[in-house]
C-alpha cells in the first residue's frame, strides 16, 4: 500500500505534539523532510557541518554527495550526480532550535539526526518509520498508509501546489527522472475529482451579442 502526503491540518498536529514534549530532533526531521525533499535515507546522512557555517550560522543550502543518493553506489552510480536543495525558512528554524535545545556546541562530523543508541550513529530509516508511526497514533491520526515517504510525498505535493500546479517545475525542484514519476505522487482525494466534473455543469456564459450589419443599398 503507498505512502500517502500528509495534510496541513496534520502538519500543524504532528509538529504542536512534538514542541510540547520538547522533541527537537524528531521536529526538525518532520519539518526537514516535508520542506526539502529528500529521500530519508538521503536526509539521515546530513552532519552538522553540512548544515551550520564556522560562524554558526544555518546554511541555505545543502549538497547531498553522490555516494549517498538513490543509485549513486550501484551500477549506474556514473549517472548519479550530487544533489543540491535549499533550505527554505522552516528548515532552517527547525535545525536552528534543535541546535539551541542541545546545550553545547556539537562537532561538525557529527550526524545530524543522531540516534540515541551508540556513538555518534544516525538514525535508521526504520527508526525513523517507527518514530512517524507512534507520533501519528498519539495524535490520533490514521496511520495506515503514514511512513518515511510521506515525508518527500507531502513535499512534492507542496511544490505542486505552490508552482500553480505546475507538473514539470515540480518535477525538476525534486529530482525526479521524469514527470511521469512526479505524476505518481500526486493524490487526488474523490472529493477534488468530483468537484472537476460538478463544474462541468455550470451554466457557460452567455455569448456576446453581435451587433447586425446593414447591407448598404
């Protein structure tokens, strides 16, 4: 069964639950992951030195290496290039006050979505996905179709609407190979495909009257 996006309404819900437990890390994953689009095992491998300058400052935009994209290891890695994404306003609030809610300075190799068992280790794909999953139900959200990629599908469905509906722009802003695949991701709930035909039945406007020509005798 896929991943569905979630909606603004959820949005709100899930992040409000984790700022009143003073959840930090998992926020900044929840509003990373629906801000920048990048696949989770792609965001799992950000450092603080990817995101934060010498000065301390966040930066506006992160570079995902090959090695680490979808295919860049296989046999097509020659295909894959590095990523590049940028890093709208909410992103960088959201890494901005985890940093803060750490208390220290951390080491710029450290990973940013740092699990909490072992030294210095990310957080697994399958971590995260049990932490959306418990967040969902504490919420009292349906958490049927809710995984890590509802994460880069809620994205996608923000770009879309934020483009004016616009199939190849969206497309290229999140990588994707071809339209085609962007199409995939874009859910159409019944109610928005009934509304389409519904307009079909509205009285069409009436034609401008033309004015008649006299034939000159």
């Amino acid at each position: 069964m896929p991943a569905r996006p979630f909606t603004p309404a959820e949005l709100t819900s899930l992040e409000s639950h984790l700022l009143n437990h003073g959840r930090q890390r998992d926020r900044m994953l929840l509003v990373a992951g629906t801000n920048v689009g990048y696949r989770i095992t792609e965001l799992l491998t950000w450092t603080v030195g990817q995101v934060l300058t010498r000065e301390g400052d966040i930066v506006r935009e992160v570079t995902v290496t090959r090695a680490h994209l979808k295919g860049g290891s296989g046999m097509r890695k020659r295909s894959i290039r590095s990523r590049r994404v940028v890093l709208n306003e909410r992103a960088r609030g959201a890494i901005r006050d985890f940093l803060a809610s750490l208390g220290r300075v951390p080491a710029y190799d450290e990973y940013l979505f740092q699990s909490r068992e072992g030294d210095n280790r990310p957080v697994h794909r399958t971590q995260a996905h049990r932490i959306l999953k418990r967040l969902c139900r504490a919420c009292g959200i349906d958490a049927t179709r809710v995984s890590t990629h509802s994460l880069r599908k809620t994205f996608v469905r923000s770009v879309f609407d934020a483009s004016g509906h616009d199939l190849i722009v969206t497309q290229r802003i999140v990588g994707h190979s071809s339209p085609v695949v962007t199409a995939r991701y874009l859910e159409s709930a019944q109610a928005d495909l009934d509304n389409v035909v519904f307009r079909l039945a509205q009285p069409l406007p009436a034609a401008p009257t033309m004015p008649s020509l006299a034939l000159a005798s």
